[in-house]
C-alpha cells in the first residue's frame, strides 16, 4: 500500500478506529496509520514533559497500573512507572525475583491473580516468547508488551521511531542500519517491522551466528559486513551484546566482536554525515559501541530516546485505557 | 462364549493389508486367531457377525506411544500399541518391562519398548536381552537421539544380536540443542529458539553409516523432512533394514502452524517447512514411508498451557490417527489397504507380533470402520486423558464403529 494511501486510511477514521486494539502486544499487529497515530499522540506528551513545570496530567487518576517484571529491568520499569505517575494512575510494581513465581505458581495463575486485584491495566516484561500474549488471553484489562523472550519490545521501537521523526521528520527513504545480536533481539524485531511499515529501508548487520533467518520477510536485508551496512546510512541503532553470549559460543571474544562490529568514530564517518546514532541501553562501552561515539552529541541521541520512552509509554497507556475510561468515541 | 466358538464376520468390505484393493468378503475366526479371509465357506455352526456397510480392517498397531490411554486407543481403533521407554522411570529394567505388558490385557495388548540405555541416558547399554525375555519387542532410544556414536555403534550391534530393532529419535541433539522450533520464517518472527532441519538428516546419516558396520534392523520413529526422506530411500534400495514413520501432525501442519503460540502444536521433532509437509506426502506415496503411528502424548494445562518454550511437546493422536490417515485415501496417494499396511502389517512386523493382517493364525484384532462417518475434532470432548490435538474444530471423516481384541468384542 502506498503511503499516500496509508494517510488517507488514517484520515478518515475517529475514536476507537483509530486504534482499534485492545492490548498492545506486538508491532506486527499494527497498520502503518496506527503506528503513526502513537507517535503523534506521544509527541503531546513529549512536549508536555519538556514545557510543564508541573508534568501531571490527571486522566489516569484512580486507575491501577501493574508493572508485572517477571525479567529484571532498571530503565524499562522506571520509564513505565514514571509514566503512569505522570498521568496519575495507581503505579505498583510486581518483581518476578520476589514473587511466587519462584515458588512454582504458573503465569496462568500469576495472571489471575492480578486480574482478581482489578488492574486497570497491566505492563509485562517475560523472558519467554508468547508469554505476554498468553498472560493477555487471560485477563480483563489491556495489557501493554514491554518485552517478551526474543519477539517483541513494542514500546522501544516506537520510542526509537518517535526519535527518528524528531530528527528526521519522515521515514521515507531513510536508511536505518541495525547491528548486533539480531538473533536474541525483541528490539531488532520490532524495530524491523515498525521502520519497514513506516517506510525506511531497515539493513540489519550481525555475525551470522547472531542472525536469525528470513529477516527479509520482516522487512530487513540482511548483512553480515557492517562496513557495507553503513554506507549512507541515515539512522546507525546499535544493540546491546548479552555477556551471556560474548564467551564463544556465538562469537569468539568481545574484543573480535569490538574488531568486527563495534561503531567506532571511523565506521560512523562511513554513514551520512548528519546520521543519528542510537542504542535501547544499557550499552557495553568498548564492545558494541566506543565511548567517543555514543557521547559525541552531534550524533548521539541516546539519551533522546531515554526521554521519548517516557512520552510513548504515556501514549500508550492513554490510549489503552481510553475504552474502559468512557472516553467518547472509544468505548 | 467358548475358545473354540468360530465367528465369521460377512458382508464388509475387507481390507487386507496383504492384497491391492478391498474386497468383499468374510472373515472367519477361531478363539483369538484368524482362521481364514477372503471367499470363505462359513461354517454352519459359526456364529455370523454382519458388517454390512462397513470396511473391516486388522486393529491398528501404533508404534511409539509415550502412555498407555485405553478409551483414547478404543475410540481410534489401535488394538496394540508398542508404549516408549520414556515413562516416569525409563522403561529400562525387567521388572518394569513386565509390568508394562500387562498394563492393558485383556482387551489392549501394550508392547512395551525396551530402552537402549539405562535411564535413557545415551551411556550405557541397558539390558536389552533380559528385557526381550520379559516381552520387550524392540529397542528405543526414546524421545532422545545417542549423541556418542561409539554407545550407538555398540547398541545397534548388540540389538542386531538379538534380532531387536532399534527405534531411534533422528535429530542431532548438538543441532537441535535447545531449539522448539524450525528455523524458518515462523520461528523468527515469533522469537523462538530453532535450528535448521538438516539436524533430522545429520542425525539418519550417521545411523544409516553405523548400520551399514553392524547389520541389524534400525526404524526412524518420525521422519520429518524431505533431506531424511531421501536418505531412508537410497538405504532401502542399498537392502538394509530401514524402516521410518511418520505422524498425521506432520502431513497435515507446517510450522506456520505454532503462529500465536499454539502449544498443542509444540512436536519433537519440530513441526517443519511446508516443503517438508508434502515430501512427507510424496514419501507416503511412494513406499518409503513404512508406519504411521499416533505419538500419542496426552499432555494437560499444566504442560501446556505455558509460553511456547516451557511447554512440554506432544499430541493425542490416538482418537485421530485413522480419520487423518484416511485423508491420504481420499486424496489418492495410496490404497485403503495400503494404509492399513501403515497403520497394522508394518508395524506388527518390526515389533514380530502375529498381528495387524488377515493371515491365517494372525491375532484376531478387527475393527468395523465407518470409512465415511463425519465428525468433528473437539479437544474438550475427547476419550483421551487429555485434549492436547492441534486438530480442534476440524472436519473429519472415518470411525470406528466396533472393537474386536482376540476374538473378543470390547
């Protein structure tokens, strides 16, 4: 579908049409119209963030948020929580490291028992693929993706996309390189679906044992050099690299991978000269990315995209909840 | 009823896994053998079982289930069945092998395989001739492939020794590693841990290599792929005594069948490409494919339902194994009684039971199919200990309508 066809689509729908879905679990449910719909309710509230002495906006006061982290997480619960607090909702944190998860509960369980507590919505991060999905299938309230095994970080790539338009102003044409550890990377999934529907050209760049196949059908050309993978990139979106994985296994030593595929000031001068750079952090300074690189503000926006995650994930939780709030329109 | 009470069964439509076509005819039985098929002269004094409208077929053998599931196995027609070692203790020692055949007497026979190795671990050879006397029929390698070729080596020889043939997993344990799916498009998109299918192939090859050495009969449980297909091929025309299977589940699904985290289609091996579901088809057609069996593997919620990877694999195939089989028929890939070739003569043969045909002296084990029944698959009303068939909601055609097990209606 053309874009010109894909913004009329969007023009002409009100109210719930606009975002018919009742969780946000993938990006690979979303139309084009739909994405872009998040982004422009999110840039709302970027602008608010940054302009408000007082960023409290009350819609979501009186409702109870779940932040349900069966994986540990330090950026993504803050920003989800500094999210809800800023719209005003009830924010409580559920950590899978004290919970009876360990003691041999089921997440069917696990599930119910929020459900039971009358969350108004629920934010889940599980390190197994599906694992959001079937959480979803079991409860009354929208419940938002916030990254689940290898598949999907929803939330990050439409932050990422959110920073790319600020700087950018369209994804038409644009070509995005993504490189790392492609294989065990819900946001290179995600971010290759988001950017392709957008529009830009996505190129993602991996050792081939941190390649997964058929990226192409998700809207990727794969590479394997990353020098090749840069040429007149506009966008370089680095990954991070797994300790777990740097021991042999996938590839021979940090320092090969630094050798390889490391973003260093010399690789960026293969990009554009105004490209953006960016990471979903936290970064391994020295392996995937030198420390000269992802400081150097000319390019950098790492830190951007720390401060648009906050902006989408109110977003997100606005518009989920607008159904169950009576928000005309939506119900 | 006494032992020596002839039946005869007339009016149906036999079909003999010995001949090309079903043809009328009439069955005669004699205590729990089969006595005469075919033209047969009916005894004045036999008492006559009509079977108008309806095709009479030897019960079906169903070679490697992991549980003994008597209403799942009536409902689907399978009269025996040869149970996997893979029990909460491997079915590794005598005691546990004697107990095993006699799980289902009288009106289920189990044929209990014995593990190559003890605990089913790949080291050490477990006691496979005590095991044949206590009634093992075959060995099994169980739901794992023998990384060591050295132990598989010594198991394939030792088993060829005692006239056992050994059941194997074929996939490359070091491929597959921790992989729940096929690398291929679905399982990218979704996330989930693969390995490429040529694991099934390495793992044939190395087997077929070691066989070629030690003699002996091997039979590859399920084969999935077009690359093992192959490779089980060019064996059978080498002369050596290979034999595979395959699973409706593998015929009917590809692996776009686990999209949205489909856990009742979570199999061992994975569920693979679509080019891989129709080679399964050409090798069924052609002859290269020796037994279809039901893997049946009842798993409940707490199995199930899980995240894709946490869960167990398996299917109840018991209830469905004939009416998808005889989609095969409809479509025209092979005869009625070349499927009960499949389904009952090939497999008694490698376990060597006197079953699954219509020879004279043969088991009595009958069942009167309704080749045409309509029903529906329906996971929540099933006769199985559990409802775990990717198959809900479909239509399908065929059912049993009668059990006979040695002679006797159950």
């Amino acid at each position: 579908m053309s874009s010109v066809a894909q913004e009329s689509t969007a023009a002409s729908l009100t109210g719930r049409a606009l975002f018919p879905h009742r969780h946000l679990l993938g990006i690979a449910p979303l139309k084009p119209w739909e994405i872009r719909f998040l982004l422009d309710e999110a840039e709302h509230w970027a602008t608010m963030n940054r302009a408000a002495a007082s960023k409290h906006d009350g819609r979501l006061k009186g409702l109870t948020q779940i932040n349900a982290f069966f994986e540990n997480s330090t950026r993504t619960l803050l920003s989800f929580e500094i999210a809800g607090k800023r719209l005003g909702a009830d924010v409580v944190n559920m950590h899978a490291a004290q919970s009876s998860v360990k003691k041999g509960e089921t997440l069917i369980d696990t599930a119910m028992t929020l459900n039971a507590m009358r969350a108004d919505v629920i934010v889940i991060r599980h390190g197994s693929s599906g694992a959001v999905q079937l959480i979803a299938d079991k409860v009354d309230c929208p419940v938002l993706n916030a990254g689940d095994g290898w598949h999907e970080h929803p939330t990050q790539a439409l932050l990422d996309a959110l920073t790319i338009r600020r700087h950018k102003g369209s994804f038409e044409g644009l070509i995005v390189t993504i490189c790392g550890d492609v294989l065990h990377s819900r946001v290179a999934r995600s971010n290759m679906l988001s950017l392709a529907a957008l529009g830009a050209q996505v190129r993602v760049v991996a050792p081939p044992t941190l390649m997964p196949g058929h990226v192409d059908y998700l809207g990727a050309t794969p590479y394997h050099n990353f020098d090749a993978a840069l040429d007149g990139a506009d966008v370089v979106m680095m990954l991070r690299l797994q300790n777990e994985r740097m021991d042999g296994a996938f590839i021979p030593s940090p320092r090969e991978y630094h050798a390889l595929y490391g973003l260093t000031p010399e690789r960026l001068s293969l990009a554009k000269p105004d490209a953006l750079v960016m990471h979903p952090g936290p970064m391994n300074r020295g392996v995937e990315i030198t420390s000269s690189v992802a400081d150097d503000l000319t390019h950098s926006v790492i830190t951007e995209q720390v401060e648009m995650g906050v902006a989408v994930r109110m977003a997100c939780l606005d518009v989920l909840t607008r159904a169950s709030r009576g928000v005309e329109g939506w119900t | 009823m006494g032992m020596s009470q002839k039946i005869a069964i007339t009016g149906g439509l036999l079909a003999d896994p010995a001949l090309d076509a079903p043809t009328p005819g009439a069955l005669l039985i004699e205590g729990d053998s089969i006595l005469a098929s075919g033209a047969v002269e009916i005894p004045s004094d036999a008492q006559v079982i009509d079977a108008a409208g309806l095709t009479v077929a030897p019960g079906l053998v169903d070679l490697g289930v992991f549980r003994t599931d008597k209403p799942a196995f009536h409902f689907g027609g399978i009269t025996r069945a040869a149970l996997m070692p893979d029990q909460t203790l491997p079915l590794d020692n005598v005691g546990l092998i004697r107990e095993a055949t006699r799980h289902g007497k009288p009106d289920f026979w189990v044929h209990p395989l014995a593990a190559a190795t003890r605990g089913l671990e790949g080291k050490e050879m477990a006691e496979m001739g005590l095991m044949q006397a206590a009634g093992a029929k075959a060995v099994a390698t169980g739901r794992q492939w023998i990384a060591d070729s050295g132990v598989m080596w010594r198991v394939l020889s030792y088993a060829s020794s005692l006239g056992l043939t050994v059941i194997t997993h074929a996939e490359d344990s070091g491929l597959a590693g921790k992989a729940v799916a096929t690398s291929g498009e679905t399982a990218t998109r979704l996330g989930l841990a693969s390995a490429p299918a040529c694991a099934e192939a390495m793992a044939i090859a190395r087997d077929i290599a070691l066989l070629r050495e030690t003699g002996g009969a091997i039979h590859f449980r399920l084969v999935t792929t077009k690359a093992g297909f192959d490779l089980v091929r060019t064996a059978k025309a080498e002369k050596l005594a290979v034999t595979c299977g395959v699973s409706p589940a593998y015929f009917m699904l590809a692996d776009n069948a686990v999209t949205d985290y489909r856990t009742f289609a979570r199999l061992s091996p994975p569920l693979r490409s679509e080019e891989d579901r129709q080679a399964t088809i050409a090798a069924i057609a052609d002859g290269t494919v020796d037994v279809i069996t039901s893997s049946h593997d009842p798993r409940g919620p707490e199995d199930k339902r899980l995240p894709f990877a946490d869960a167990e694999p398996g299917v109840a195939g018991a209830e469905t194994l004939l009416a998808l089989s005889l989609n095969l028929v409809r479509e025209g890939h092979l005869s009625v009684t070349a499927l009960m070739r499949l389904l009952s003569a090939n497999p008694a043969q490698i376990l060597g039971i006197k079953a699954g045909g219509f020879t004279p002296g043969s088991a009595a084990d009958i069942i009167f199919v309704d080749r045409d029944a309509p029903w529906i698959v329906d996971s929540g009303k099933m006769a199985a200990a559990a409802g775990n068939t990717p198959f809900d909601k479909m239509p399908v055609q065929g059912r049993v309508r009668r059990v006979m097990k040695g002679g006797v209606f159950y």
